[in-house]
C-alpha cells in the first residue's frame, strides 16, 4: 500500500511538473507576450492537455532512440530540435515500422525469384537489368 | 532493411504458391497512372529540369544523396558527408521520412510535402522543381526503401527521368515508377527558399510546413514564407496571424496589427488573433481598441480565454494616462 502511494504521488508530481513545462516553454520572450503561430496550431491540433504532455516527452523519447541507433551523441540535439512536434511524435511512437530509404537488396532465393517475376510484370524495380 | 532474412521460407512449394498469389493479387493494381482532363491539357509533353547536380549514392545513402541534390540545385553549399550525419540512421541503415525534412530546415529552405497525387508530382516537374520521391522498389512484404529525385518526365513516352542510386538520369515508365511510389502512399517533397510555394499544395499543408519552419530557423527567416501564403490563400486566416507574429516578432508592429486585423476579418471566432490583436495595439498605447479585441477573445470558451481575461483585467487595473 505504501509503494503503491508512493508511486502514486511520484507520478502526480511529474504530471503537475510536465503539465507546467509547456507553458514555460512557449517562446515568450522578445515577443512581447504574444501567442506564437506554433502554440496557437498546436492548440488546434491537440485540446488535450495529455497530449501536449506527450509532446514534451516524445522529444526526450527520439533523442533516446537516436542513440539507440547509433547516431553519433553530438549530432542528436540538433537533429532532434529540427523536428516539427508532430514529427517528434511519429518518430517516438513508431520509429521501428518507418520506412527507412536505404536501397539494398538483401537476398534469399525465393524472395529473389518473386521479385524477378514481379519485376519483369513491371509491378517492382529491383534489378535493373529487367528493364 | 533486412526484412528479407528474416523470412524463412519452408519449401519451393510455399513459394510458387506464394508467387501465384502475388501476381493473381497484384497483377491488376499496376496500370499507367491517368492524369485529369484539366492536368492533361495544361501540362506540357516533355519537361526536364537541366541543372540538378547529381550525386551517386554508396552503401545506404540514397536519403543524403537525393538531400544533397535537391538543396544543392537551391543554392545550398552543402554535399552528401555534410548530410550523412544530419539524417542517416546506422541502426536502421537507412534515413527517415521526418529527418529528411529536418535536415532541409536546417540548412535555411523549406521541405513542403506535396500531394500526393501523381500530376501533383508533375505539375511540379513542370514549375521546374526537382522532387524528392520515396519509393519501395520492392513489395509491401520485403520493402526495399529509397529516395531518388525526380527531375524531368515525357508523356508521349510515359516514362519519368530521375537522379536515382548510382544512375544519373534513369528512366523509368510512369507505369513501373507509380506502382513503386503508391506503396509509400506517393510520399514526395520540394525543397524551396522562403517565400517560394509548390503548386501543389493546400493552405494547412503550407502553413504546418512553414511553422516548423519558423520553429528552427525563427520568425525572421519564415516572415517571407509567411506573406507569400497569405497572398496565395487570402482566405487562410491561420496564414494572415502567422504574418502578424512573424511581423512583430521581426519589429513590424504597424504590419502586424494590419494582419492580425485580416485574420479575425477572414474568421470571426479566431479567438487567438483577436488576443494577439488585443495585446499588439496595447504595446503601442491604443488602450480603447485594445479592450474591445481582448473582449473578443474574452467572450470566446477554449484555450485562449483565460489569458485573454487576465489581459482584459490588468488593461482596467492599470493608472490610466491623460486626461
């Protein structure tokens, strides 16, 4: 019972923190306290506050990943901070089933044989000598 | 990428069941791709774009590559070693559609993410803008993952020119390339300077493109992108508050109040323009038309309204001026 409220006041603390983190992020300063065009989209977008929670965390999230790639640790930040956060989300919540353009053929026969076929169909353009 | 080895199949038998099925299933998606009446009149036959440079990728680095022809033919002094670490994923052996983007913000122009359709693709082929394509050259089953740059097509032939892997060039039949395209559902982008839009495109497409935009590179390099979507879509009142921001965000505070104006003109419930109003005649003493643009937004139930009210009420407590 004691863990489960420790737990419990654990998470409220962090939801009242990055409930409040939005706010102090909005880009304020120098704008003379005007609402600016990206918070104004994002309230559009998402109304709720659960998801511009998600928004913070999702960046915390790709950098994670990132490095979980193999990305060098110098190039994250700026990688991450050029993402829009609509991208950051789609990269947090399922970088592993994105299309990653690479181009190579790894090759098991019969793979290799249904390609060909499909190839000459004109339906795919993995071997260039089918054209 | 290697989806493929992952696959083991039981016996030849399993596979020409599997190829049969393939062909019977996928044999009639693939048909030249027809363009409307309207784009068939208008686009001319033949367009080919002369100057892209091309780079030929190594390895996995047709995201950088393609990256690097694009923005090289928009003036960006750049190469496919500066981009690799900006978008490749060593763990994927491969570059991302979101990082694509990123990298073009990061370099000052703007990633605008056309429709998807595929005279979209030459309509912007036509207005001389190379684009950058994803496609699966492969099956929905065992994708093969690539970017190429499309860079001129022919209509009498139906066959479209692309920079493409370690061919400058290719040729490939709108037939072959737009079942390759389909699977990644016709994902493609332009890479403009600020204040350049793709024909192809509609107001929120360009307004989301250009906010992420502003996010890296700020207001003042975005303002022009800004005005030239107001200009295109004057009824986009989303398009004319972001002029207004990125106007008094630069100093233009005349030229932002005048746009703020045009954007609670276009849509009277745009509760934030009316806030920023409010809020950008106050800064310059014009308390009377302030009040009235903050009760606006006052009035109005949603995001905006308590801070609109916590303006309107420090507007009231404030000593007043003058006589």
């Amino acid at each position: 019972m004691t863990t489960l409220r420790r737990y419990l006041s654990l998470l409220l603390i962090a939801t009242l923190v990055l409930g409040s983190l939005p706010v102090a992020a909005a880009p304020q300063a120098g704008n003379g306290g005007l609402v600016g065009t990206q918070a104004a989209l994002d309230a559009e977008h998402t109304s709720d506050a659960r998801e511009r929670i998600h928004d913070v965390l999702a960046r915390d999230d790709v950098r994670e990943q990132l490095m979980a790639q193999g990305v060098d640790p110098a190039d994250v930040e700026a990688r991450v901070a050029a993402l829009s956060d609509a991208e950051a989300e789609q990269m947090a919540d399922r970088l592993d089933e994105m299309p990653a353009g690479a181009s190579v053929v790894g090759a098991l026969f019969a793979v290799f044989v249904i390609l060909l076929v499909t190839d000459i169909l004109g339906l795919t353009n993995v071997f260039p000598f089918t054209r | 990428m290697f989806y493929l080895a992952s696959q083991r199949l039981q016996n030849a038998r399993l596979a020409g069941v599997l190829l049969l099925g393939l062909v019977l299933l996928l044999g009639g998606c693939a048909a030249t791709p027809r363009l409307s009446e309207n784009a068939a009149q208008t686009l001319p036959a033949q367009v080919f774009i002369q100057d892209v440079p091309f780079h030929g990728q190594r390895d996995y680095q047709c995201g950088p590559a393609s990256l690097a022809m694009a923005l090289e033919h928009q003036g960006v002094d750049t190469s496919v070693e500066a981009l690799i670490p900006q978008v490749f994923l060593p763990g994927r052996e491969g570059s991302v559609q979101p990082e694509m983007l990123a990298a073009v913000r990061r370099q000052g122009r703007i990633p605008f993410v056309i429709d998807n359709r595929f005279e979209a693709l030459l309509t912007e082929l036509d207005a001389g803008r190379p684009v950058v394509v994803l496609q699966n050259l492969a099956l929905p089953a065992w994708p093969l993952w690539h970017y190429a740059v499309a860079i001129g097509y022919d209509r009498d032939t139906n066959e479209l020119t692309l920079h493409s892997g370690e061919t400058p060039e290719r040729i490939e039949s709108f037939r072959r390339f737009d079942a390759t395209w389909a699977r990644s559902d016709r994902w493609a982008f332009v890479v403009l300077t600020p204040g350049e839009l793709p024909t192809a495109i509609d107001a929120g497409g360009a307004i989301d493109a250009t906010a992420a935009f502003e996010r890296v590179q700020g207001a003042q390099a975005a303002l022009p992108a800004w005005e030239a979507i107001a200009t295109r879509f004057p009824q986009a009142a989303m398009a004319h508050f972001a002029v207004g921001n990125a106007r008094h965000a630069t100093g233009d505070r005349g030229g932002a109040i005048a746009a703020f104006r045009r954007a609670v003109s276009r849509q009277e419930d745009l509760a934030v323009a009316w806030l920023n109003l409010g809020l950008a005649l106050d800064e310059r003493g014009n308390t009377e038309a302030a009040r009235e643009a903050l009760q606006k937004a006052a009035d109005q139930t949603g995001p905006w309204q308590e801070r609109a009210r916590r303006a309107l009420a420090s507007l009231d407590n404030r000593p007043r001026h003058g006589p």
